[in-house]
C-alpha cells in the first residue's frame, strides 16, 4: 500500500512544492491542515478524497505514515515536535527552524522519541545541482577554487500580502531564510564543510530583509559568493564554478518551478517535459555547451519512500544544523 501523508499547510510550498512530488513518488496524500478556504478549495481540486482540517492535532489522528510542514516559518518547529511526538516521521520545508536554537530543538527531539525528521533541501535535485555534480566528478574544471551561485531577481515594490516579504527574521520572514537555504545546501552539498566569513543582510525596500551576500570558505579549498536579492535589475548567471582550467555556467533558474506553475506535474516520478537548464564551458576565448542532466525534486520523496522502510534519508540533520548554524552566523556578522 502506498505511505499516507498529511500535508500541514496548503499554500505555494504545500501545493506546488510538495503535493506534486508526493503523488510522483506514489505517496497516497490523504490529508491537509488549512484554515483558509481558497486553500481548502484547492485542496479538495487537487485531491477530490482529502480530508481537510483545521488543527495539527487533528491531522495526526489520521494514521499517517509521514508528516510534511509546508507552513509558514512559525509554524515549523511546534508541528514537527506535534509529529514526532505522536510517533510520525517528519519532511519539514526549508528553514526546518528560524534559528539555529529551533532547529536543534527539532533535531533533538527526534533523537529523543527515536523518530526521524529531515528538511526539504529540494533544490539538491535542480539540473544545475546534478549538472555540476556530474562534472565534478569528470574533473573538467581541474583545480576548483571559486563558486558563484545567485537567485536574484528585480522587484522593487514589496508585496502587501506576503509575509515573507514583510514579516521581520524573528518571524520567519526575509531572503536569508527564503532563498539562502538552497544557496547554502547545495555550497556545502557540492563542496563540503565550511565556515561563514563575511556577510551583508540588508532590508533595502523597508520590510524583511531582501539583499543578502554570504562567502563561504570551505575546507577544500573552494570559497562560495552566494547572493539572493529581489531587487537587482541586473541578475547575474544563476551559477559559475570556476576552477583552473575552466569555468561552467548556468545562466537560468531550473525550469521545474515555472513548469509547476503552468500546472505541469511529473508523472510516475518523472517529467514529460525537459528540465534541464543549459550550461556552458568556458575555456577562455572558446565557449561549448555542456551536457547537463535533468531536474527531478520526484527523486527527494522517491528516497523518502525508500527511508520509510529502512533507507537512508535524503537530506540529514547535521545538514539542517550546518546551514541553520551559517544563517545565525550571517546576522551576527552583518548587524554588529
């Protein structure tokens, strides 16, 4: 029989980032925590058998098998204890917690009740992840020194309606928790372990903090720029590893988001559609495309499935505290 999930939170994350996956990894999605009534509509569309409810306690009544918390940044630590504490494993989306404190509360709890959690690092599974992985592994680039890596777009009147974009740190709102996440995990993801050595987190449209650089060294020799920025009218290559006998770059953002959003959806844990992004070698003057692989964020719940019955789960907690750990870090140095 196919694993129950109950999905804590309807919303982007929830719907788009989530539900998708779960039905490509065939998770049966038998439940979902809303209390507002689009969402509860669009449950319902999504899935014409859910059950809707308005209460965490609620949700774990119903004999599931993992728990997912795709709701706001608040919510993340009290809902994933309420699953662990009730005997559920645990998917949380990024930031598992605010702060490195909430995370490791997480963390230990699960140690504690013997109940694993893990985080939706997804962004693991994009093209460009797999792509540079790929060619890492190759060794094209020779001696790699220096990562690049980017989400950086141009908006520059705040959103009303979106609390990530108005809400303050303490409240789970701003870049640092929003898109820093995915720069961070796949850094150390394709690099290794590292150390945070500079830092500008700034609110420059006057809500949650929207323009944040990171450099990271990491202890095999690579230093990692990592900038997020929603208001730069001139957005750099989305990624450029860099060695000492070439460069790769991805111009573009991994096209499984806007696939999502066009209400595409993979089937049977794969795509119909391509979802590769393009990538090119430099070698100085001479410039080639380069063979990259397709994204699949399917596979992360293929191998949640997997780790239900005994494997190995797809992103660790030393992971989760690796990054949370960066993050605190990041508003330390920037606002002494």
């Amino acid at each position: 029989m196919a694993p129950r999930v109950g999905i804590a939170g309807y919303g982007l994350a929830g719907r788009y980032f989530h539900a998708p996956f779960l039905r490509a990894a065939d998770f049966e999605v038998v439940a979902a925590l809303t209390t507002k009534p689009d969402r509860k509509a669009a449950a319902i569309s999504d899935f014409p058998q859910i059950s809707v409810v308005e209460s965490i306690e609620e949700l774990l009544k119903l004999n599931l098998d993992l728990l997912v918390v795709a709701s706001a940044n608040t919510a993340h630590a009290s809902q994933a204890i309420a699953g662990l504490k009730a005997g559920v494993p645990v998917v949380v989306d990024k930031p598992m917690g605010r702060t490195l404190k909430e995370t490791q509360e997480i963390v230990d709890f699960s140690k504690q009740v013997k109940v694993p959690v893990t985080t939706y690092f997804n962004r693991k599974w994009d093209s460009d992840a797999l792509t540079i992985k790929k060619i890492m592994k190759e060794g094209i680039l020779g001696n790699v020194f220096r990562l690049d890596s980017r989400f950086e777009r141009f908006r520059p009147n705040l959103n009303p309606e979106s609390w990530r974009e108005n809400q303050s740190a303490i409240e789970g709102g701003g870049n640092l928790l929003d898109l820093q996440p995915h720069l961070i995990s796949t850094a150390l993801d394709w690099f290794g372990p590292a150390k945070l050595i500079s830092a500008s987190v700034r609110s420059l449209r006057g809500g949650s903090d929207d323009d944040a650089t990171l450099v990271l060294k990491h202890e095999s020799g690579v230093d990692a720029y990592l900038s997020v920025s929603s208001i730069n009218a001139a957005p750099g290559p989305r990624i450029r590893v860099t060695g000492d006998k070439g460069s790769l770059v991805i111009n573009e953002i991994d096209p499984q988001e806007q696939l999502l959003k066009a209400s595409k959806f993979p089937k049977n844990g794969k795509w119909s559609e391509s979802t590769k992004s393009e990538a090119f070698l430099h070698l100085g003057d001479k410039v080639i495309s380069y063979p990259s692989i397709d994204g699949n964020y399917s596979l992360f719940y293929m191998q949640i499935k997997q780790a239900l019955s005994g494997g190995d789960w797809p992103v660790t907690t030393d992971e989760a505290l690796s990054v949370a750990e960066i993050i605190d870090r990041a508003r330390e140095i920037s606002f002494r």
